[in-house]
C-alpha cells in the first residue's frame, strides 16, 4: 500500500493505482495543499475509498479543511466526493460549472457549499491565491488544474501521467527511455483527440503551462516531476506527430486475460 509523500513544505501527494491488463498500472493521484486554508485536490477513485480517507485525514484535521477542488468527474478523481463533504463540514467544493452539472449526475451535493471557479479565474484561499488553468491534455470537458504560485505546484489533472509496471514517487527515479515509453503511452491513448488538434494550439496549450515557471508539476495520472517541469511541456508537444495509439480488441483482450490468468 502506497502512503503520501510530501512534495513540499505545505504539499503531499496521495498515491495509489488501477490495474490496466496487459500493460501495467494506471496511477491515480490526490493533493492536499495545507496553509491558512487546507484545499485537496481530487479525492482518487471509489476502489480508493478507505485509503484515500485514511491518509488524507493524517495529513489535515477534517474541520480544517476549506476547500475540496475537483479537476473533473471521472471517478477517478470524484470516488470520495461525498465521504469528504461529509467529514469537513467547513469545506466548499471547488469545481467548474459544466463539472458541477456532471456531477449532479450522482452526487447529491449541497449547491450553498459550492465555489464555481472556471478556466482562467482565481481563488484566495487564505495565504495564497491559487488558478484554475487547463492542462494541454485532457479527456473531460470539464477538466481544470490549479496552479499554486506560492508553492510553485502545477496540478494536472489527467496530464503528464504514464503507465507502467512500477510507479515511483518521483519522475527521475525511472529510466529516460522508459519514461519516454510510458509518458507518450498514457498521454496519447487517454487524449485520443490529440490528433484532431492544430500543432500550433497543442503548443500553445502547453506554452501556457510552461510560462508559469513551476518547480513542481504533479500528475493525477504519473509521479511527480521536481527536476525539470518544462521538459515535460516540451514532450507534450512531441505528441502531435505522433500515430494514435491501437487498443486491444475483443480478440487481442481474451489473449491478454489467458495470459494475465496463467500467470
């Protein structure tokens, strides 16, 4: 069982993962930016439940908490929704309106306890003001990440992330090639509309994130990247010229599970 890491002097990262057959794992990752006023930052995916709650409340007390930020409504990142407004009753969700509206496809959320911040607008939460800004990549419509200015932290959502046998904390404790292979792997098969996109708009996506000087990028979907940031833009715009990439098909999955099985 993978515990938090601290990235920080105020930022943990709570990590776990989902099996993807024939491949490897899928991390799936959650923030709490502590401060005047704690935020976290996606809650991991309903399988994640107990361990996501554990682990969270031994970072910040349950009454402290002020904000819950959702980057989108994949379960994946909303599994502890509820469990989360329930436990920090002084908490407000932070989330976009169209992520609001797909997220009242399940959830029962309280609209007073709700703090709608789009693409591009800012949040003062106490002892600094943090931004809601896109990643490059996305698969939800609603998706946003928030930039830290003070910590100089980048959540991206489901961008920058990788798949991969074994995850580490960190982006420079795997192989270069590997992580070559596993970052174009994730980033183009979870962003299948990459190919769909002008080269100039990718780039330029990815310029913006590039521009905000972060020390720290942290992944909802890979490890965290503290040694260079900007090269991790610069891959993005790799991608476009890149081939989509061919899933399995029924056939190909029976053989992947035979073989998964005989294992």
């Amino acid at each position: 069982m993978a515990l938090a890491y601290k990235v920080s002097e105020e930022a943990y990262v709570i990590p776990q993962s989902l099996p993807v057959l024939g491949v490897g794992k899928l991390p799936v990752s959650s923030m709490v930016l502590m401060g005047k006023e704690p935020m976290i930052l996606d809650t991991l995916a309903t399988v994640h439940r107990d361990i996501f709650l554990d682990e969270v409340f031994n970072i910040v007390e349950p009454e402290d908490v002020k904000w819950l930020f959702i980057s989108h409504e994949d379960r994946d990142h909303s599994g502890s929704i509820m469990q989360v407004l329930d436990r920090c009753p002084n908490a407000k969700l932070v989330t976009n309106f169209l992520g609001l509206g797909k997220l009242y496809e399940e959830f029962p959320i309280d609209p007073h306890r709700v703090h709608i911040l789009n693409d591009g607008d800012s949040l003062d939460i106490g002892d600094r003001t943090v931004s809601a800004i896109r990643p490059p990549l996305y698969d939800s419509s609603a998706t946003c990440g928030i930039w830290d200015p003070k910590s100089e932290i980048y959540y991206a959502a489901d961008c920058f992330g990788i798949v991969a046998e074994d995850i580490p904390h960190f982006t420079d404790e795997i192989n270069e090639n590997d992580f070559e292979e596993q970052f174009f792997f994730m980033n183009r098969a979870n962003h299948i509309w990459y190919e769909h996109v002008k080269e100039a708009d990718l780039a330029a996506a990815a310029e913006k994130i590039k521009a905000l000087g972060s020390r720290i990028i942290v992944s909802g979907h890979g490890p965290t990247e503290r040694r260079d940031p900007d090269r991790m833009c610069e891959m993005i715009k790799r991608i476009h010229d890149m081939p989509p990439i061919e899933l399995p098909n029924h056939d190909i999955y029976t053989e992947l599970l035979a073989q998964a099985e005989g294992q």
